[in-house]
C-alpha cells in the first residue's frame, strides 16, 4: 500500500510540474468573422514570444467555430458561456463565490487579452481580480478599433498594444517589433484548410454541377454592412467578362444576401454564372479550400479567402484598406472613388477584370 501511495505521489508531482510549466492564454474577442481573423496575426506573435502552449478563443462561435485545427487557435468557446456582464459590476454589488463559475472560466490561463471592456475600467479591476483568485495571471485590455490618426495596419496596432504593457525585447522600439511581426504573419496562411475540408468543398461542387473547374473564380458580393458593397452591375459585368476569359464563376450568397437582393437579383446572378446561398461557413471554407480566385467586398468571408491562401481582390470605399485590408500572401486591394463604387462603372470593372487575369 506504501509504495502505491509513493507511486501516485511521484505523478501527482510530475503532473503539478508539468502543469506549472504549460503557458496558456485566453484571448476574449467579442467581434464578428472578419475581426476575429485580424486577431490572428496576434494570436500567432503571442504564441511565439510569450512560449504559449495553448490559445483559447472566447468569442462568437457562430463565427469561430472553423478556427480551431485549422489556425493557431487552439480551443474556442462561446462569450454566452460565461457571465461575462457581472464583470462590469460596481465594485461594492461585484461578489465572488467558492467556488465561482467566473473563477473557474479563468483558472486555466496565465495571459488574458481582453478586447471587452476598457482599460481602467471598473471591468478591467473586476477581471484582474477573479482571474487571480486561483492563481497569478497576466490581464491585458486592448482596444478593438485604433484612434483617429493611426495610419498603420489593424493588427499591428493590437500588437503594439500588447508590447507597450509587456518588456519581451530590451533591444528594440515596439514600432520595429510590432513591424516585423506584422510582416512575418501577413506573408503566412493564417487559416489552413484540411484535407477533409478540401474533400468536402469538391462535394459540393459536385452537387452544384461543377466538376473539376479551371480557374475557379468565387464571387461574394455581400457584406454585414450595405454600405461596404460595390454595385451588384459591377460583380456582374466582371463575372460575364471573365467567363468570356476562360473563368468558372460560383456566386455564394450568405443570409445578409438573401435578405437584401431582391428575386431578380438573384435571377440575374444564376443567368450569369453558378450562384450558392444561406451555406454554414465551414460549407463555405470548404468552397474556397478548392477555388482558385475569389472577389468580394470588404467581409469576414472575404478576410477567410485571404487568410486560407487564395488569390482575393478586396474592392474597399467606406473603409481605409490601410488600417482593415484581409491579411493573406496573395491579396490585391482596390480602393475606388464613390461614383465608382456605388453605381455602375465600366472603367472600374475592365480594373478589376485586368486584377484578376494578371494575378
């Protein structure tokens, strides 16, 4: 009996040993698609710099449920799953119990980034205070959107956020820092389909009635925001000319769309070429993991092609594609004038025609 208490003493210690050494982080991101794939390239510096074992994601699931196995995300779980609104409690009504779901949410982790809640914030106290009931962790808040002025790329600002609260090189300005990660990570494939996804995406062009296409180009001409989309005549013109140039064209619809365009719209789209709608996104993942071009406007679908490797051409106007341009190695932006974007123009589409034959 002694030497089997001594035995499970003995991996007791070992497990406690090796627990201790395990550096984790917890990246709460309340955002949708496209702002939890610019979160990426920080998820990626964090892993190397800070030696973490462990990424966690607490998030919209609805849009980060793909992320895990295919990105350096390693585990997602949904912001419903914690109550997260008591942390914006006064601090005379803010009460822990033992023990505490709250507690138990952040017992895992030694780094937490936050992009809920405020700095100096009665949230920020709050979350420092629970995250270190089990244990010493690191809480960082960082801000979603830059201030007015910043003229540098979105993901390098959340970067250097993170290094003007943390000492990790003595040597250099976080600018410089900031700098070079943002260039490592921006010519990498953030997001990595799987040999699954791409099986998957080839069923379903199958079932579509595309087989085996040359020159897949993918359309999406949506956007969460109507103001972000390029006149619906322009997609269609650009696809009737590159079909004309040896193109497969797929338009694919999401919910937004289908509730925006009208029946003749969409009519119009299939006259045209082969038109998808209301799929999941991981339907929609396994689509682009077998095309070879896609087009869209400035969307979380559009920053997935980009982060998954595929050529893309982001048309932006209301946004500044400096500040919020898809990462990817084989990106193209185009930023158009308002009478370009908003109406009809043939001179924009024969640009975007040229784009992407040359790309």
């Amino acid at each position: 009996m002694g030497k089997a208490t001594d035995i499970f003493n003995i991996i007791r210690l070992r497990e406690a040993q090796a627990a201790a050494s395990l550096q984790r982080a917890l990246i709460i991101q309340p955002g949708a698609l496209g702002d939890c794939i610019l979160t990426l390239p920080l998820a990626e510096f964090m892993k190397t710099a800070l030696h973490l074992t462990r990424i966690d994601l607490l998030s919209n699931t609805e849009y980060t449920g793909i992320l895990p196995g295919r990105t350096c995300i390693d585990t997602v779980r949904a912001l419903s799953s914690v109550e997260l609104h008591r942390l914006f409690m006064e601090a005379d009504e803010f009460k822990l119990e033992d023990p505490d779901p709250l507690i138990r949410a952040f017992a895992d982790y030694e780094w937490i980034i936050s992009f809920l809640g405020e700095a100096d914030s009665q949230f920020e106290r709050n979350l420092i205070f629970t995250a270190n009931c089990s244990h010493g962790v690191e809480v960082i808040i960082l801000q979603l959107k830059a201030p007015a002025g910043f003229t540098s790329y979105i993901s390098n600002f959340y970067i250097q956020q993170l290094l003007e609260q943390i000492v990790l090189f003595e040597s250099q300005e976080p600018q410089n820092r900031s700098s070079d990660a943002l260039q490592t990570v921006c010519d990498k494939v953030s997001i990595k389909a799987r040999k699954t996804d791409t099986n998957y995406g080839r069923i379903l062009l199958k079932e579509i009635g595309l087989q085996e296409p040359e020159k897949l180009l993918l359309i999406h001409p949506g956007s969460g925001s109507p103001e972000k989309c390029w006149h619906i005549e322009n997609f269609c013109s650009v696809a009737e000319m590159l079909k004309s140039k040896g193109f497969e064209v797929l338009f694919v619809l999401g919910h937004c769309e289908l509730d925006k365009f009208t029946r003749k719209t969409i009519n119009m789209l299939k006259a045209i070429g082969f038109c998808v709608s209301g799929l999941s996104l991981l339907e929609v993942l396994g689509l682009i993991s077998c095309a070879d071009y896609f087009l869209g406007n400035d969307s979380g679908i559009t920053h997935m092609a980009a982060s998954m490797g595929l050529k893309t051409v982001c048309i932006f106007e209301p946004t500044d594609p400096c500040l919020y341009r898809p990462i990817g190695p084989n990106v193209n932006v185009i930023q158009l004038k308002q009478a370009d974007f908003s109406r009809p123009s043939s001179s924009s589409q024969q640009q975007l025609v040229q784009i992407i034959t040359n790309i």
